[in-house]
C-alpha cells in the first residue's frame, strides 16, 4: 500500500519535472531567439519599404494608409502575408515585453531576475555570465543558478500570459 502510493507520489513528481524542464528549455529558447525575431522584424520592415518606393514611388506607411485605393502594381497577397508574419512575429515579442514587466516586479528579486534576463537576452548589448556574475560580485556558478531561477519564473509568467491569451481566444 504504501509502496504504491510512493510510486505514484514519484511518478507525479517526475512528469512535473519533465514539463518544468520542458518548459524551461522553451522558455529559454524564445530568449535567445528574441534579438534575432527583432532585427528580422526591423529588417523585413525595411525591405518592405523599399519594395514600396521602387514600384510605387510611396513609403511603406503612405501605401498600408492607402490600402483601400487598391494599387496594382503591389502584389497584394504577398504584402499581406508577410505583414501579417510580421504581426505574428511582433506578437510573440509583445508577450515576450510583458512577461519581462511582470518579472521585474516579481516579490523576491524579482527586479534582478529581470536585469539578468534583459542583460543576457534582451539588451542590444548583451553581456556575459563572467561580466553579470562580476557585476553582482558573486561566483560564475552562483551566476549560472540565478540565470536559471530567472528563466524558470520568467517561463510561469511568459506561458501563463500565452495560456490565458488561448484560453480568451476559445471563449
């Protein structure tokens, strides 16, 4: 009986922390492609414009405020797709920016976390862990463990947001 119990009780445990290391591995993830959704976002923004001034001789933002007057030199299936990858892309960015927010006033270093997180990810200049850990005046490993405190609360809160945003979507 109690051994049963024991296996069930461990059983439990191990799937919690299969999917607290799943979602720690996808937490992190999204941080490290953060930047580069970024730049490709500003990028595509900037090809876009110039495809514009070429065949319209108009900016980006004079052409979308001119949508209703449809224009046949625009591909316009093609500039709605790709606007609209650059809206989902944007999208993941906003949640991304809001969980940040919400970690920064996390009780218990919570604003630490956030500075962790922004250093290493976020930042246009992105430090490394020997820079932080010097900063802080502690250990590369002491540094190494508060990175991935950092990540983990910063995942609750991120898939947290995305969880309820699908929830509000289904209602």
């Amino acid at each position: 009986m109690i051994n049963s119990m024991l296996r069930e009780v461990t059983a439990g445990y191990d799937l919690c922390s299969q999917a607290d290391e799943h979602v720690y591995h996808n937490t992190k993830a999204l941080l490290e492609l953060y930047s580069k959704v970024l730049w490709r976002i500003n990028s595509s923004l900037k090809e876009m414009d110039q495809e514009c001034r070429e065949s319209t001789n108009r900016k980006l933002t004079e052409l979308i405020n001119s949508m209703v007057d449809i224009d046949t030199r625009i591909n316009q299936k093609r500039l709605n797709s790709r606007l609209q990858s650059i809206e989902e892309s944007k999208s993941i960015l906003d949640f991304i920016d809001l969980s940040m927010n919400q970690l920064k006033v996390y009780p218990d270093e919570g604003e630490k976390y956030f500075e962790i997180l922004d250093q290493i990810y976020i930042a246009r200049t992105i430090r490394s862990i020997e820079r932080l850990a010097e900063n802080y005046n502690i250990s590369r490993s002491t540094m190494y463990r508060e990175k991935n405190k950092a990540i983990k609360i910063f995942g609750v809160i991120l898939w947290g947001f995305l969880f309820d945003e699908a929830n509000k979507q289904e209602s």
